[in-house]
C-alpha cells in the first residue's frame, strides 16, 4: 500500500482553503496557528508543492492546491458517511443542515411539526454559521442560501422568486413627518445583508435614483436584526418582501410601491452524491413539495 500523508495533515489544509486564514482554520481545529501552519507545511513538503499563495492575513489555493481538494473531497466525504453510519443509531436519520436564521425562523421551522410527522426518524443538526456552499461536504450535508446563482458542480434547487422591498419603522409613514419620496432616503442609513450586497443599488437604479447617497450604508450578517434595528428606527432595510411580510410585525412598514426584482433567491444547494443520501433525500424532497405547495 501506498504511504499516505497524515489525516491531519489534510484536515488542515482543507480547513485553510475553506475559512482562508492560518488563524481561522486554527481555531475552528482548536490550535494554535503555528502548529496548524506546521501541518499545513508537512502535506506540502510530501507532495512536494506548496499547495497555497500566501497573501497578507490570507492564504488562497493556487492551481495545485484547488486539484487536490477537488480530488480528494470525495474521499472525505465517504469517511465521513462511514463513521456516521457505524456511530450513529440505525433508526435515526440525521441531517446536517446550513441555514440562514431568518429563513429558518419565518419558513423553516414554523413547517418542521409537518416533517417530524411525516419522518420522525430523521433529526436535523442545524447550522447558521454562514458560508454553507464553501462548507459541503466539510460539515454540512447540505445548504439553504441565499444567492444569484449556484456554481454548475453543484446540485441546485431554486426555492422562490422575490422582490425588493424598502422597509422602515412604521412612523416612517404614519408620522408627522412621513417619507413619501425616494429622495428623502438620503437622510436615512441604509441596511444591507451581506448576502445581498446589491439589493441597495438595484432598488435605487429601478426607482431613478441611482445617485442616492444615504447617510450611512450599514452591512448585517442576520436578517433578523436588520429588521429588528428596523424597528427599533435605526434605518431603512432593502430586503425581500418575504423577510416584510413573514415578520407581521407591526413596527415595520413597506415605504413605496415600487416593483423591484431581486437577483437573488433562497436555493437548496449540495453535492450530486449526496442527493443519494437517504437524510438528504428525504428533506429535499419533503422542503420541495413544502415550499410550491399552498400554506394551511
């Protein structure tokens, strides 16, 4: 048998390319950069190639380096179905799943009492870290994201449509002074998701205004609390109108009707092989005919 590189070694440099920093990748592994950067350095030292462009507080694949997570992500991928198979109950069927937390809260969870009826056997480790795509088969068995598109490798459903919404305290519009104007954003800060940095610029160029400057653009990770710093009168969101209208929250308020397609939608994202995954399936499957069929 071929001598192999240490286990460790490669769990390294797949948490490195992942996360993108020695610092990262050393915490998520519970050591200490030197001694990350050390295993990291040893897979590169057999295969006798660096396998990273080392870029300040970055480290980036280079070509070789992108080959051979390619190749070997599968093979990471069976082990960890191995071990799962021989560690977990056989009557449990158990999902890791990335979301994001807003759409767990407003479509997620309120239907999970449909799933549990319709499988009890299979349980969901739920994961809102972020960053589901780069992290299958790492972790995740699969994604829930919000995106554009999706890269062609991997299999991709997409779960709806939308439209960008301004939404803004409720005084916004109920009170003395209420904004009835595009233009009058430019006294506001703006709040933009991560996820969904055009959502800004999109509504602004539907509505004429593509020279608006607000006060502030602020940028967010959670939906949640963009809308609770909505309500809370910190400043305006430019999210979906899903996000508007699953929230019935009382404090918020949609500014104008002005139509806006969003470029982004939710998609369930994962690994062809994992489609043959008996967890995976069954949640696909069920969060399809959840979504494109009409709510009780």
């Amino acid at each position: 048998m071929r001598r192999l590189p240490p286990l460790t070694a490669i769990e390294a440099v797949v948490q490195v390319a992942r996360l993108g920093s020695v610092k990262a990748a050393a915490q998520e592994l519970a050591l200490s950069a030197p001694a990350l950067s050390r295993r990291v350095q040893a897979l590169e030292r057999f295969i006798d190639r660096p396998l990273f462009d080392r870029r300040h507080q970055a480290m980036v694949l280079n070509s070789d380096g992108e080959r051979l997570i390619a190749q070997i992500s599968p093979a990471l991928d069976m082990m960890a179905d191995a071990v799962e198979a021989l560690t977990s109950p056989t009557d449990v069927q158990r999902l890791r799943l990335g979301v994001l937390p807003l759409f767990a809260t407003q479509r997620l969870f309120p239907r999970l009492g449909e799933l549990r009826a319709l499988h009890p056997e299979l349980h969901l480790d739920i994961d809102t870290g972020g960053h589901g795509i780069s992290r299958l088969g790492e972790g995740l068995d699969a994604a829930i994201v919000l995106a554009r598109d999706v890269e062609p490798a991997l299999y991709a459903r997409r779960l709806d449509r939308n439209r960008i919404y301004v939404i803004g305290n409720r005084a916004m519009v109920d009170g003395p002074d209420p904004v009835t104007h595009p233009r009058q954003l430019a006294h506001v800060t703006a709040l933009v998701h991560r996820d969904m940095p055009d959502t800004f610029a999109a509504w602004c160029h539907a509505a004429g205004i593509d020279e608006l400057e607000p006060l502030a653009i602020d940028h967010f990770d959670s939906g949640a609390l963009m809308l609770e710093a909505v309500a809370q009168g910190l400043g305006v969101a430019f999210m979906h109108d899903s996000h508007f209208e699953d929230a019935h929250d009382p404090r918020l308020a949609k500014l104008f009707d002005i139509s806006v397609e969003s470029p982004y939608s939710y998609w369930f994202v994962c690994r062809p092989r994992a489609l043959m995954q008996r967890p995976v399936k069954l949640f696909h499957d069920w969060l399809i005919g959840a979504l494109t069929a009409p709510a009780e």
